[in-house]
C-alpha cells in the first residue's frame, strides 16, 4: 500500500432552523482520533444487512476546552479496508466552501477525497450509526455522508475551522456542530493534526 494517509471525516449537521438555533457556542469543534481494533468481529458487507455487530472502543478525554475525545479501536481493521476499497476508485481533488457556499478547488487545500453515499452498504451503515450513537443517540441523518481523504507527503489543508459562516452553506447544510477525525491508514512521523 502506498505511504498515504486515509482518513474519514464525518461531521454532524445541525440545523438552526430545526432547532431553532441562530448560533451554537462550543468553542472549537471536537477532534475524535480513532484506530484500529486488533479483536475485530467480521461485519457483512451486504447493503441490506441490518445487523451491526456489537463494538467496543476506549476513549479518553484529552481536554474539556475545546472538547477533544481520543477513541481507541472505534473502526474495525475489516471497516477500515472496506472504507479504503470504496474509496480507491473515487478520490479526487478535494474541494473547500467558497464564501457563497459552493465547493471549489483551493490549493488551501491540496489533498484527495472520496464522497461516500450515506448507507452505501452495511458496513457504511453501522459506521454512521456509531458516529450517532457516540454523541447522544442522535439521527443519522443529521451526520453528513462519509468522506475518505487521502495526503500524500506533500499535501495539506491549511489550519481551518469545521464552523460554517457562510449564510448559504448555512441554509442549505446546517452548522457543523463536531467533527470525528479518523486515521484509517498513516504514518504520522511527519505530519500534524
């Protein structure tokens, strides 16, 4: 496998106006870093499965302010695989929010991604639904669909905040209230979160 690193990244939409919210006040979103579990239960990749197979993770507390949680083993090595071989045929550049809300190429960000369709098997399924369960048991369908990056040694996306201010981004997608960062697959000698 070629020295990239992978990661997901899910992030929960809340809606103001499903709320009833004009602002939410957390500070800096939240950073979940998760890896692998060495004790893996084998998950069907079948779409239509609807069993998820029971999992557990460690999480520790990094800090209240802004919240930071660090997961352990909240992906199996079999769902890491699985993310990685959907998402080979379909990165591409990855793109950023203009200041009118449309998605373009920015060399502030320079790396690759894959967008995932939400419950694109089973596997997928079970994911978002452990995103969900982790922050209160909230709807799937306040989490955005998944997306796999990847960086080869030279790339980056600049330091940058998951809050939209964008009056249309806002409109048509909700405020990112946190966001779950995932190494699939690294080597972070060299790098930085």
């Amino acid at each position: 496998m070629p020295r990239y690193t992978y990661s997901v990244i899910i992030c929960v939409i809340l809606s103001y106006g499903l709320f009833n919210i004009d602002r939410v006040s957390i500070g800096l979103n939240s950073l979940i870093k998760c890896f692998i579990d060495p004790q893996e239960k084998i998950i069907s990749t079948d779409k239509n499965a609807d069993v998820c197979a029971d999992h557990r993770y460690k999480v520790r507390l990094i800090t209240r302010n802004p919240t930071i949680i660090y997961i352990e083993n909240f992906l199996t090595e079999n769902e890491i695989k699985h993310l990685i071989e959907l998402a080979e045929p379909l990165f591409l550049q990855s793109k950023v929010h203009d200041p009118h809300g449309v998605r373009v190429q920015n060399n502030y960000r320079t790396s690759s991604t894959a967008d995932l369709e939400r419950a694109e098997t089973s596997v997928v399924k079970c994911i978002e639904q452990r995103y969900a369960q982790f922050q209160g048991n909230i709807n799937v369908e306040y989490i955005e669909p998944l997306q796999v990056v990847q960086y080869t040694s030279d790339q980056e996306f600049k330091p940058h905040f998951d809050w939209f201010s964008s009056p249309e981004v806002l409109k048509d997608h909700g405020q990112r209230v946190t966001t779950f960062f995932t190494y699939l697959y690294s080597n972070c000698t060299h790098g930085e979160t």
